[in-house]
C-alpha cells in the first residue's frame, strides 16, 4: 500500500476542497508514492510525534493542524516549525494534513465532541451553500437504471439521511446522426425519436468529475446529453460547528462539571446564565468564535469552543452559556476519530495513536 493509498482515503472522507481559504491541508512533505509502513495519527506534527513516529516504523504522521502553515521564509533549525520538517525530511516520514476540510464535514472534528455527551439529533451549525450541483440526463428507456445505480455509486443521490435520491420522468429525445457518428440507435442522416427518461440527481460539487465519469461509463449514446447546474442549497452535511440535543436536560452546573470530566480540562472559562437547564448543546472544536451568532441563532443553550476572547465572551449576551474548554481539550478526540477511521477502512495494517501529549499549553 502507498502513501497515496491513504490519503485518498482520508479525502473521500473530508475532500480537500472543503478546507478554508487560509489553510494547507494535504501532504505538507513526503513523496505520496512511497510504500507506507504505518500511519501515526496526531494533533499536531511536532518534532517529538515525529521521533515517535520514527520509533515506531510509521513513515506517515496524519496530523489535524498542518505543521507548516503561514508563509515559512526558511526552515530555521532553531524554531519547532523547522527541526520537524527537518526531522521528517531525514527520515523519509511524510506528514499529512486534514485540518478544516475535517472542520467542515458533520463526521469530523465536531464529531469527536459530540460523541462524547452522546448527542442526538445532530445538524451542522453552519451548512455552507454553493457547493451542491444538479445533474439532469436523457436516458433511454432500458438504460436508466443502470445510469441511476452508477451516479449512486459515484456518490451522487444523497440528501440528509437518505441515499439512491433521484427524479425520473418519461419523454422522447430526439437527433439526427451526421456522417462519422456511431449512434447507439437510429441512422445516419434520418431523424431519430427515442423514449427516454429525463433523470436527475444532486451531488457535491467536489465529486464532479467522479459524477460525470460515471455517467458515461454508464450511458450507451455516444454523445451524452447532460446539464450541470450549481444550486444555492445549503450542504446539511457540510460546514462548521455541530448541533444536537443531550439525551436528557441536566443543570448548567452539571454540565461545566461534565465537560471537565470529558475532556480532561482543569479549568474552563465561560460567560452567561450558570443557571438554566442545558438541552440544546452547539459546539465547534478549536476557534470558533465565528460562530457564535450562529449557536445564539439556533437558540442553543451552551455553545463549547475554544480560543475566545475577553470581548467575545460578551456576545452571549445572558441567553446562553458560552465554553472555552481550551483548544487542545477540544480536538483531542480527533485523534480518535482519525485512528478509528483508517484502521477500519485498514483492519490488518499498523495505524497507531500518538502518546505524546502535544498540548502546549499548561494550567497552574
Ligand atoms: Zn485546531
């Protein structure tokens, strides 16, 4: 198996085309055609996971926050970003980056939060819009379902909940071959008329060139008629922050107790009503400050996050908790979830959690 084998992988899970603007998700060194030897899953990439690393015989470390990040002038020795590039690059170790494209899929980091108050009912916070194509096709008549299955399995038709979502109706097609053409039915030069089925299905934008393939493959005509248009829908599966409901209402009190029980966390800060009833439970793993309208909006009664600062916790405004938990005590569990989901899709192969805790942050 190669490095690539991996990260593809990692990339039907969270495409990298989901990430922000302003980040570097993906391989950040290494050569993707290398044969892996085993994957260490970490936070961060630090020059001691990479040692680690080394220790154990993995020759890829899967970080969530990529090492390399701003604008790096030159790998300095004498700064952690540099001795760890530098650490990778020497001992052939590839590091790999699945940082808020992992933000921004409801099987992500959020994910990881949620799992641990066992919500339910769970929604993202922020869907983001743009990113849902509509593809309509003329199939003819004995062929449809065999176009309809291949667009589902190129992960066409999923909407929420449901897959294999599709809409087909009948009507006639017509052309005319030219000279040269080699039509599926009809003649060269004489006008055709064929029963077909107009069939549409939605899909991610990110899985266009997948669809389209498919869709060939699939379609008999030489000439496949399709159209291709970008929707304005939210992605329910796509975007920041998570929402979702505890199985059972319990006091604000409890719940602060909860989150540094969970997560490990020995003093947590927060603004807002202590003393309400907590059901309704927003969350976002590390900044996430930008969504606070956002949880308020949803009528949240706790938004947890990490990295707030002394003017933001103002912005609950008294109508709900708001929770820094720190920001390492809020993806730790990515961890987990980035392990879990490799040694399922690799159940005999070396996929190991880091032991070194990479928090740099220490509390007195
Ligand atoms: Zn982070």
């Amino acid at each position: 198996m190669r490095i690539t084998d991996i990260t593809q992988l990692l990339e039907q899970w969270a495409p990298r085309s989901l990430q922000e603007s302003y980040d570097n998700s993906g391989l950040i060194t290494g050569d993707s055609q290398l044969v892996c030897t085993g994957v260490l899953c970490a936070l961060d990439a630090t020059e001691e996971v990479i040692d680690e690393a080394v220790e154990k015989g993995c020759n890829l470390v899967v970080a969530h926050h990529p090492i390399l990040f701003g604008g790096l002038k030159k790998i300095d020795p004498n700064h952690y970003v540099g001795r760890a590039l530098i650490k990778a690059i020497r001992n052939d170790i590839s590091l790999y980056a699945i940082h808020t494209n992992l933000d921004n899929v409801i099987e992500g980091v959020s994910k990881g939060m949620a799992d641990q108050f066992g919500l339910l009912h769970r929604s993202v916070l922020s869907p983001q819009k743009q990113i849902l194509k509509k593809l309509y096709t003329f199939v003819p008549s004995v062929h449809v379902d065999a176009v309809s299955t291949a667009l589902f399995q190129a992960g066409a038709g999923h909407i929420g909940r449901y897959d294999q979502c599709s809409f087909r109706q009948a009507g006639e097609g017509s052309f005319r071959a030219s000279e040269g053409a080699n039509p599926f039915v009809g003649e060269i030069g004489v006008l055709h008329r064929e029963a077909e089925w107009k069939l549409e299905v939605i899909f991610p934008a990110y899985l266009e060139k997948e669809v389209l393939m498919a869709l060939k493959q699939a379609h008999p005509y030489e000439e496949v008629a399709y159209d291709l248009v970008s929707l304005s829908n939210e992605h329910p599966g796509v975007g920041a922050g998570l929402i979702g409901e505890l199985p059972e209402a319990i006091g604000a009190q409890e719940f602060l107790n909860r989150i540094k029980h969970l997560f490990g966390t020995p003093v947590l800060r927060f603004s807002g009503p202590a003393d309400r009833p907590i059901k309704k439970v927003a969350l976002c793993g590390g900044a996430g400050s930008f969504l606070i309208s956002k949880a308020l909006a949803s009528g949240a009664d706790v938004f947890l996050t990490a990295d707030l600062k002394y003017h933001e916790f103002f912005e609950a405004d008294g109508r709900m908790l708001l929770v820094d938990l720190g920001h390492y005590e809020s993806e730790q569990f990515t961890i987990d979830l980035i392990q879990s989901f490799l040694a399922g899709k690799f159940p005999n192969f070396a996929v190991l959690k880091t032991g070194r805790t990479t928090n740099p942050v220490c509390y007195h």
